[in-house]
C-alpha cells in the first residue's frame, strides 16, 4: 500500500469515527442515519470536493469485504419467529407487486431515455433500508408492534428479493442457467445449515466458551468461516458474493440464536480459570457449541460495523459522482427517484389495510419506500458493468439519501398522531360500557 492510500486509509477510519459525534450533534434538530452521514463525509473527501482520497487495489478489497459483512449481518438480522405467519406472506406478496410496479416503471423510464437499461433500475426500485431503519424504530418502540412486526417481514423480503435478483438478472446473461444453479446453491446453504446445527462435541462447547476472552476467539473464527465459505461458493456457482453472504447471515443466526440449548440450572459466575471453565461448561450440559452467542453475535458486530462496512460505505461517497447529481438538467431524478420508491415499494402496504389501522398502513407505506445500502451495491454494479449512466446512479443514491432521512420521520409522526387519536377515542367508549 502507497503512502497516498495509507492517508486516505486515516482519513476513512477518522470519518468512521467522526460519524458517530456528528450524528449525535445533528441529532437535536433530525435524526439521520450514521450512514448518510459516512456517505456524505465520503463525498467531502472524494475528487470532486477536496480532492483527498485515493483509492488503490487494497482499499478497493477491503470495501468489498464490508459489503459482504454488510449483507452478512442484513441476513443475520432475519428473524423467523418475528415475522413467520401471515407477515411473511404478505411480504412475499407485497414485494412480487414491487417487482412487477418496478419492472413497469423501469420500462416505461427507458422508452423515454430517462435510464439505459430496465434491469438495475427496476431491482433498485424494490430495496429497503430495514438495516438502516432498524435503530430507529427500535428506540422508537416500533418494533415490538404489529406494525414493527409487518415491517420485519416486509423489509426482510425487500433485501432478500433484490438480492435474489442481482444474482439472476444482473450479474449473469443466463437467468435460466443462473436460477437452476441457484437451486443448488439453496440446497447446500441448508445442507450447512442442518450440519452446523448439529449438537456439537462437548470438548467444542468447551474451547468456545474458553476463547471467548481470549486470543482464541474461536466462536467469531467460525462465523467469518461459514461467511467466506458460503460466498466463495456463490463466486464459484457463478452467482453473486452477496447472495452467499445473506446467506451466510441467515445460517449464522440459526446457529448463534435460533438453534439454543435446553434450560439448564443455574451455574456460578464466570470461572477464573479454564479448568473451572470445562468443568461448570460440562455440568450444565451445554450440547451447542454456541451457548454463549451473544457474545459471539456481539463481535462479529463489531468487527462488521466497527471497521469494514463504514470503510464501503465512506468509499462509496468516495466515489459519488457528485458532478452528475448536480447538473441543473438531471438535479430533477432525485425528487423523481423519491417519488418512484414511494409508488413502488409504497403502494402495496395497501396489502396490509385489513390487517394494521389506517395511519400504520401509511407509515409502512413510508418506511418500506426507504432504500440506501442496496442501491448503492445496485449502482455500483451497473456503474461497474456499463449498464448504468453516472446521473442516474447519482440519481438513485441522492434519492435513497433522502428516503432514509425524510421517509422515517414522516412515518413515526403519522404513526404517534394516529395513536394518539385511537387512545383518544377509546376512553369515551371504555367509560361508556362501565
């Protein structure tokens, strides 16, 4: 690595750590999302401002290596018991009525030589930014809701599908082809899935809990295996790394959380020494070797939003086309980009008006139309591949910027007013029938 690239690498992890002061200062008047705020420092040190950053082949690997923990921990952020049920159907319905309102807008957007193709821009319509949305709701209270539940499941499925349909459409000239290799690919991630569920050998259980604290880090060492072995064998399949990763995720989390031991009793504090480890490890007969997942979910965290995925994402603003955005002439694709989301991913919270009141059919509509981390992966690949013009691909960005900001606000407001409006009228009933 030059002496250039080893700058920029300061100036990254200075703005990784920076983000998080200015999101919280910023925080008084509006809440915005530490991504935006790393995308938008990204800008600021890319050509087309201060002219600071310098990418070289090094940096260029380890953005790539944060978006694959980026959608590794999108997988891993799937939680089935939440959202099982009629939430899944739903979402799977709502998102194929994305598609198709994608495809129909991609279309027409090309007939009239707004976009070059119908394909990045018809997937990038269908995302959602539920890994960036997710705080918010959670301090919000939201998730614990009907409509927080709703969400899960609807966002869960507006990374997925898209995800799905890079792999197919985008990244291949064979979808056919592609989608018969894909069943095999789904074959084997829940063939590892089933084996890394597995009881595992007490001696296993034991080395985990004792590297826990250690050097060792055993737990974290598989979870970054099952990761970089699920994507080498989408690479190898011919599909794209970010299906492997997703699906990494989603095994990871079976393994970590959803795979537990039986209760057991109490045991004492943690053991001074590793002997003390193995023998009360033993006596509470832990079968898994991931008793203490938690802890092992709390570093891979850390490891994926402590370092790389800030890295993709400064490097992303890096490499924002900010002249593009600009331009007086294609200035307009972000309200139209914005208002796109909305009609794509927006109308088909209709799905849901028998299912959750009014004003919460209103707010999913808002925060499902959010979209920001895939659209970059998205436009990054058609920028990448040819396929995607620089305005539209600073078009869409510039759009998914603002849906993360201005959509979650306008949805939590609708959401608390229409609350409050239902408390307020329920008290005259509830006195009535006293």
């Amino acid at each position: 690595m030059d002496s250039e690239a080893l700058r920029t690498l300061v100036l990254i992890a200075t703005i990784a750590v920076l983000s998080p002061f200015v999101a919280d200062v910023i925080r008084r008047w509006i809440r915005i999302p530490g991504v935006v705020v790393e995308i938008c420092l990204g800008m600021l040190i890319g050509p087309h401002v201060l002219g600071w950053a310098h990418l070289d082949e090094v940096l260029e690997v380890l953005a790539e290596m944060g978006l694959v923990f980026l959608i590794f921990l999108a997988g891993f952020e799937i939680d089935p018991d939440e959202v099982k049920g009629r939430p899944v159907r739903l979402a799977v319905q709502g998102w194929l009525v994305s598609l198709a309102l994608g495809i129909g807008v991609a279309v027409a957007l090309h007939a009239i030589d707004v976009t070059q193709t119908v394909r990045f821009v018809a997937i990038a319509l269908t995302t959602t930014a539920i890994g960036t949305l997710l705080p918010i709701l959670g301090d919000a209270g939201v998730l614990r809701s009907r409509l927080g539940a709703n969400f899960l499941a609807g966002g869960a499925m507006g990374e997925l599908g898209p995800i799905v349909a890079i792999s197919v459409a985008l990244t291949t000239d064979s979808p056919g082809r592609t989608t018969a290799v894909l069943v095999v690919f789904v074959a084997i991630t829940l063939l590892v899935g089933w084996l890394a569920t597995r009881p595992a050998q007490p001696r296993t259980v034991r080395l985990v809990a004792r590297t826990l604290h250690s050097s060792g880090q055993l737990g974290v060492r598989i979870c970054v295996l099952l990761c970089i072995l699920l994507v080498w064998t989408a690479a190898e399949f011919g599909l794209d790394v970010l299906l492997g990763a997703f699906a990494a995720g989603m095994v990871a989390r079976l393994i970590l959380v959803e795979h537990s031991t039986p209760d057991t009793p109490d045991t004492p504090d943690t053991p001074d020494t590793p002997d003390d480890a193995d023998t009360h490890a033993a006596a509470a007969g832990h079968t898994n070797p991931f008793d203490h997942r938690q802890e092992v979910q709390h570093r891979i965290e850390a490891l994926g939003f402590g370092f790389f995925i800030p890295l993709f994402f400064v490097i992303s603003g890096v490499r924002f086309d900010l002249e593009a955005l600009f331009d007086p002439v294609e200035l307009v694709k972000v309200p139209l980009f914005l208002l796109l989301f909305l009609v794509v991913r927006g109308l088909p919270a209709l799905l849901y008006r028998r299912d959750l009141p009014r004003h919460d059919v209103v707010a999913l509509a808002l925060l499902q139309s959010a979209a920001l981390p895939l659209l970059v992966v998205i436009t990054q690949i058609g920028m990448a591949t040819g396929q995607m013009r620089p305005d539209n691909a600073a078009g869409l960005v510039g759009a998914g910027l603002v849906s993360v900001i201005v959509f979650p606000l306008v949805a939590m407001s609708i959401k608390a007013r229409g609350d409050e409006r239902a408390a307020a009228e329920a008290v005259p009933v509830a006195a009535a029938t006293r």
